[in-house]
C-alpha cells in the first residue's frame, strides 16, 4: 500500500477513524463539529465561532473549531488531540532514527548534520529526544539467572573517572545489569550484586583475576556461589609476564603455560625444534644472534598467523584442554618451578593457589570458562577509544542502549519517516 495514491479524503478518514460523523473538516481546512456542541457552563446551544491555527514547522497547519455561548459569552475550542497525534507519530520515528544512530556511536553533531537532510533539529534538542526517548524504554528483565559474567571498566566522563559495573546472563548473552558508579569499592560492589543477582539460588559466576570478589561472593550468597576466574584474563596476564621481544627459550616457556588450558601443542612443538639451534647461535657473536632471532621471531609469527587462519576457516575457537590433561600439564611446568625466572615462578605459584577458581567450570555442565561474552559486549557498547571522551550521560544512554538492543527491542519499523509524512499533507501550509 502506497500512501501516494491517497486522496485527502483517505488521509483524513485514516486520521480521523475515531471521531464520529459528527465530525467535519470544512473547504476551509476548519475540523470542527456539524452541530456545535451545548454550553458546559450555561448548557444553552453554542455556535461556530472561527478556529485556531497550530503550525510545525516543515510539516503543516491545522485549524481546530472554535464555539461560542450566545448566552454566557463562554468560548470552547474543539479537542485538538488528532495534531498532537500526528506530530508525535512523525517525531517518534525521528527520535527512533537518533536512538539508532546513538547506538552506532553517531556523535551528536553527526545526528545533528543527518537531520539536516531529513528535519532539521539542533544537537540540543536532539539530545533530549534520545535521552527521554531512552527513558521511556523498559530493558526486560532476564529470567532464571544461573551462569552469569561480572566486569569492569573505568571509563572517564571528562575529567571524573567513573566505574561501570556490568552482569551479563551467560546464555542468552543477555544484560543483567549495566550501571555507573563513582566508586567501585567492595561496598558498591556488593550492592550492585545484591540488587541484581537472586541471592537464593545457585549462580556460576565468571570474573576477571584482578582482586578478591570472593568475600564479597560469600557474604551474598554463601555457599551458593560458584567462582570462576576468566582463563582468557590468566592467558593475557602470562603474557604479559614475559619481555615482548623473548629469546626463544622464554617463547616456548610462554606457550607451555599457554598450553596448560588450551591446546597450544603446535607452538610448543615448533619452538621446541628450535632451542637447539637458538644455544648454537649465542655460541656465535651478538650480532649474528640478533640477526637470527629477528628472522625466526617473524617466521614463528608467521605460523601462528596461519593457524589462525586455520582455525577461523574451520569455524572452530583454541581446544580448550580436559581437567586431567589441564593438572598435567601444570604439574609438569610446577616441577621444574625452581629452574624459571621470578616472574613465571610466582605466576605458578598463583596458578596453584588459584587452581580451584580456574577449574571450577570443569565441574559444572556447560559453564563457561572465559569473560569473552562481556568483552564483546563491551567492544561493541563503548568501544574503548571513545569511552574516554564521552560525557557522564553520554555512557548511561550507551549502556541501555545497547542493553535494549541485545533485548531486541529495535526491531523493523512499523512505519517509515514518509508514512507518518504523508499524514500532513491535507495539512499542508500552501499559504
Ligand atoms: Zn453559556
């Protein structure tokens, strides 16, 4: 159906659906009614009496009744509900098209310069059309909270360093709960928790290595909770527990604690076949080294490249490790402890006083190991380059955004811009 091919005639009876044949819009363009209706204060019969004209810009005018008491003077005007319909039909797409912009991380000045195309409206008032536009939406409530992930992050909102607290319902990938605090000390924290989290039943819950969430898990929920530490966030920390330029040797130590969770057997088995010739090479001079390590750092690059590669055409993730061979593999690094360097001797030893924490996920079914699912939501909430710039209601508004939009909330329009264009054009303003 192609509004175009309306008559005014259409239009109107579209618009005016609900009033009754009482009802007419005049050759002058004057809604009112055929009878004019009794004094409310006299009850004597009133008589037409001229009308109001209400303007909107860009899109018409409209001339609503006016009644006059010949016997007490009173002065009635006709319910003008009909204009206010049709302007929040046409600025409730608009305000739509912002919300979805804002959710792509358009600025306000981009929103401002694309509705200068569409209808012109300033960045403040676009502003405060997203912002009670996003008020108004309601993110619906998850049901049946068992696997849950918790994060931070601390975005600044201009100079004030602000503490986003997220839960994410780890099966339907769903938001829990995404607010922004001043603080993110252990009394927050719980708070947060408490008022977001059932406390009476089990949850599986899945947090980064950085502090002690465990206290704070049992006084919310006893022994109910499960803790388990992202092994993604352990990966990233052995990482970083070696120089970025390593020798060979420190490569291959690296990927053998890479190796413990996840299946990294092709790596320790390439560089493997290489500390042999890396003792050859120090017996030669620096330079010589130097030289061969910059080649070999590249070809080992190379090949991790390629796996990757591999992997991804395949679809598959890294093999996470079973529990027995994850024990063994630790075991057999935790043996020779004592020949490593400081930095991998402690991160052993924590990884032993951890264990518990990184392996509960082995013991529950389908539980998850990693915090990946709230890093993707996060990269794509607020990515991390623009978080520091955003303003205080700028984060807020992104949060729930996004929250709304993993609820599925924007959905296909019902009605497009036009449609709810077309509605003017017996209103036109032709003066
Ligand atoms: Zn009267």
């Amino acid at each position: 159906m192609s509004l175009l091919n309306f008559t005014h005639r259409e239009i109107l009876s579209t618009i005016f659906n609900d009033f009754s044949n009482d009802f007419e819009f005049t050759a002058d363009g004057v809604f009112r009614r055929i009878t004019p209706p009794l004094c409310p204060d006299c009850g004597f019969p009133m008589s037409h009496n001229g009308f109001n004209t209400y303007r909107k810009g860009h899109l018409g005018e409209a001339n609503v009744g006016r009644y006059l008491c010949g016997t007490c003077r009173k002065s009635v005007e006709e319910d003008r509900s009909f204009w206010d319909d049709l302007k929040t039909g046409f600025f409730s797409i608009l305000a739509d098209i912002c919300l979805r912009l804002r959710l792509n991380h358009a600025s306000y000045e981009l929103i401002e310069e694309i509705m200068s195309f569409l209808y012109p409206r300033d960045k403040d008032t676009i502003r405060n059309m997203v912002q009670s536009a996003t008020d108004k939406l309601e993110v619906p409530p998850v049901k049946d909270i068992q696997f849950v992930h918790y994060d931070e992050q601390h975005p600044k909102a201009g100079r004030n360093q602000k503490y986003r607290l997220t839960l994410l319902d780890s099966i339907s990938r769903q938001v829990i709960a995404d607010e922004l605090f001043d603080s993110k000390d252990a009394d927050t924290i719980e708070d947060f928790l408490r008022r977001n989290l059932d406390n009476h039943k089990p949850v599986f819950i899945v947090t980064d290595l950085y502090r002690g969430y465990s206290e704070i898990f049992k006084r919310i929920f006893g022994d109910k909770a499960t803790h388990q530490l992202c092994l993604l966030h352990l990966n990233k920390l052995i990482v970083n527990d070696f120089p970025r330029k390593t020798n060979i040797k420190q490569e291959l130590l690296k990927y053998r604690l890479l190796n413990i969770f996840y299946n990294r057997e092709h790596e320790v088995e390439y560089l493997s076949g290489l500390i042999e010739e890396e003792n050859a090479m120090l017996q030669k001079s620096r330079r010589e080294y130097k030289f061969w390590i910059v080649e070999v750092r590249r070809q080992f690059r190379e090949f991790i490249h390629d796996l990757e590669l591999k992997r991804r055409r395949e679809s598959k993730n890294l093999e996470m490790r079973t529990y027995y061979e994850a024990l063994k593999n630790f075991k057999d690094l935790h043996s020779k402890i004592d020949s490593f360097e400081s930095a991998v001797r402690r991160r052993l030893i924590k990884i032993e006083e951890l264990w518990p924490k990184l392996t509960a996920f082995y013991f529950v079914d389908n539980a998850p190991a990693t915090n990946n699912a709230i890093e993707n939501y996060y990269s794509t909430s607020l990515k991390t380059h623009r978080k520091k710039q955003l303003e205080e209601n700028g984060i807020v508004d992104q949060i729930k955004l996004s929250a709304l939009n993993r609820s599925g909330l924007f959905e296909k329009p019902k009605r497009t811009l036009l449609d709810a264009f077309f509605m003017f054009i017996p209103f036109l303003d032709t003066g």
